[in-house]
C-alpha cells in the first residue's frame, strides 16, 4: 500500500525546525536529507509534525522500505543505542532540536524491540531537550506517548517518577504552576519510595539530587513549601549540592542549582544581593559550562541586577554576553515571578526596561531574533490528570 505523503508545506516546516540536519550524523543539506516517517503507519493516516524527523538518504532506509520490499525497515537499519548516545551529546552542544529528533527515534525502535522502560527513558529526555526550545505541540504528543506506554506496557518506576518529574517542569514552562506542584508532589510521592536504582546507583543519585532541585524551584514560585520548610533551608541544601557537583566536576548541575538558588532568593525572598552572589560564584565557571540555557538564564540575571544598581556599563556587558550565547544557542528562558504572578521572560522587553536599542547591538554585531517555532502546550487539564494517572499507577 502506498504511503501518504507529507504536504510540502509541512515538510518544509519539518526542515526548518531541525535545520536541515540528520537526526543520526549530523549531515546537512536539503539535497541530502530526507523527512522521514516515524512509526509503520504512514500507509494508514497523513503524517503529523510528531512523526516526521529528518535523515539522511544513508541513514534513511526505512524511507524506502516504504517503495520497495526489498529494503530492511528502520528498526533494522537504525543502532538505537548509539542514536541515544548521540542525541545526550547533542543536548550537552545545545543542539536542542536534534537532540529531541535523536531520543524520539531511538525511544521509537526500543519500542519496537520491546524494550518499553528504554523507550520511555529516551521520551523524557526527548521532553528536557524540547524544554528550551518551548515546543509545545511535540511536548504534547510526547507526553502523552509516555502516558500510552505507561498504561499498556510495566515501565520502571524510576522512568515513571523521572516521566512526571519532567510534566511538572513542562507546566512550570507554561506558567501552570499550580498544576505543575501538584504533579510534583506526585512525583515526589514516587521518588521518596523508591530506595535505589540497581541498574546504575549513582545516576540515581544525581537524579534524586536534581529532583529536589527542580521541585524546590516549582514549589518556592507556586507557594507551595510544605510545613517546616523555608527559603532559607531550601537554599542552604541547593548551595551544599552545587559544592558537591563542583568538587564531582559537574558544572552544569553546579550552575543549575546556583541558578536555581538565584531564583528563589530573587524573586521569593527579593534579595537580589544574594541572587547575584550565586550568579558571580556560577558565571566564575563559564568556560566549564556547557548547558547554554543556564548560562544565559544566569547572564539575564546578572543584567537585571546591574539594572537596578543603575550600572549602565556592567548591564551592557552581559547583555551583550548573553546575547552573543543566544545567537548560537537561541532559548526559551524560564518565566519569572513578578508581584502579578508568573510573566514570560522576553529579551526584546528585557531590552525596552533597560533602555538599550537595537543601533547599540547592531554596532556589536548582535542581532535580536525571535524563535520561529516557540509552540504552546496542547494539554486540557483532563489529559493532564489522565497522564498522572496512567504514569504513576504502580
């Protein structure tokens, strides 16, 4: 039966999101690269943005088993284990897009392998890589793949904890953060029970340690510490992690949890004294920083706080760092709290309140883009509460 092909408007989206590149090499070029099925179903129904990823014609065999028998399917001609590899050092070069198109295809041929838990751990590191770049629509259908893995298939738990752990990050994203704590305190309900991870104890460690830090984030923006727990407790914790992540060599969790420790003491507590404090001790490292998102989320910080010391020559300096990263590695960077409750985080109105214009960056070299494909989540509230129910059902 003949395939449905995808229109050419959709493929050309489909290009341009993942910049002509090939989710397994890296090749580039629209001479080279085909758009590419996901699933065995392209004979069935059009093909969707969620389905489609682009490979080159060598990696590509699936795109012609589609027209002649004779070639092997996808799930034969794709090493899954090395895409998964490829797509975590994708993340680690701020390749955001083929980091995502990398974990969706390697969780795809787990599946078909029968290795579930695999197939779902890919997913939600599918999920962190599409956080930066906010789309939406694919964290959507992503989320609920993991919902319908979860409900036919038994998942590990520790997948199944992580799997929510990043819904509540995808709500916070999206300024649900009601709904984003009380998908964490699920979350963190599942991890509390689970004791060790015999397959790799000390990941679980590390994944445990960036729980806590991701939940205290959600938690100190929505209001909703439990009793006994403080700012002050809560940041003392992060900045005795970040100590340890240091001292382990891990700078991207060490900034990370400094940036988060700037976030609650900033915009909780309002000391931004102390918020700057964590960013110097963060940005002191920037040459062992490969997590670009935080780097700039730090860099912002750092300008705001230099905004309001009416430091006009430090607040042009890290704009113009954090734009210069941001040309490289465009983001989405977190929203922020303000006395009106939760606001998107938007360098062109970063740069009105500052009063800096666009001749002054243009003198650089610095031209401020918009994100062409920043998409908004497509969960209703009752799909939301289905997902939660199907991961965490023991």
């Amino acid at each position: 039966m003949k395939r449905i092909e995808a229109s050419k408007k959709l493929k050309d989206e489909i290009q341009k999101r993942y910049n002509e590149t090939c989710a397994v090499c890296r090749v580039e070029g629209r001479l080279v690269i085909d758009v590419a099925h996901l699933f065995e179903d392209a004979t069935e129904k059009p093909p969707t943005a969620d389905r489609l990823i682009l490979l080159c014609k060598n990696c590509n065999g699936a795109q012609n088993s589609a027209k002649h028998n004779s070639m092997p399917p996808l799930t034969e001609v794709i090493d899954e284990c090395l895409v998964e590899s490829r797509a975590r050092e994708a993340y680690r070069r701020g390749d955001f897009s083929r980091s995502y198109a990398a974990h969706r295809l390697a969780a795809y041929v787990f599946e078909s392998k029968r290795q579930f838990t695999r197939s779902v751990e890919n997913l939600v590191e599918a999920l962190s890589a599409l956080r930066p770049i906010r789309w939406g629509d694919l964290q959507t259908s992503t989320l609920l793949e993991i919902s319908r893995l979860c409900s036919l298939y038994k998942i590990g738990t520790v997948q199944r904890w992580l799997a929510l752990d990043r819904l509540s990050l995808v709500l916070f994203d999206y300024k649900e953060w009601v709904t984003s704590a009380a998908v964490g305190s699920v979350s963190k309900g599942m991890r509390i029970k689970i004791s060790i991870d015999h397959r790799d104890p000390q990941m679980f460690e590390f994944d445990r340690a960036s729980a806590f830090r991701r939940q205290s984030m959600i938690e100190a923006c929505a209001n909703k510490f439990e009793k006994r727990v403080t700012p002050k407790n809560v940041l003392s914790q992060l900045v005795d992690q970040a100590a340890g992540f240091k001292t382990s060599n891990m700078f991207d969790s060490f900034a990370t949890n400094l940036d988060v420790a700037a976030k609650i003491a900033g915009e909780l507590t309002g000391n931004k004294k102390l918020a700057h404090t964590f960013s110097q001790l963060a940005l002191a490292h920037t040459a062992k920083i490969t997590h670009r998102w935080v780097l700039q989320e730090h860099l912002w910080r750092e300008a705001e706080y230099f905004a309001s010391m009416n430091d006009r020559k430090k607040l042009k300096q890290h704009v113009v760092k954090a734009l210069q990263v941001r040309s490289k590695y465009p983001v989405v960077l977190e929203p922020r709290l303000s006395v009106s409750g939760p606001i998107d985080q938007d360098p062109h109105l970063d740069l009105q309140r500052f009063n800096i214009s666009m001749n002054e960056l243009e003198d650089r070299g610095l031209v401020l883009k918009h994100l062409l494909y920043k998409c908004d989540l497509q969960l209703t509230e009752d799909e939301v509460g289905r997902i939660v129910k199907s991961v965490s059902a023991d």
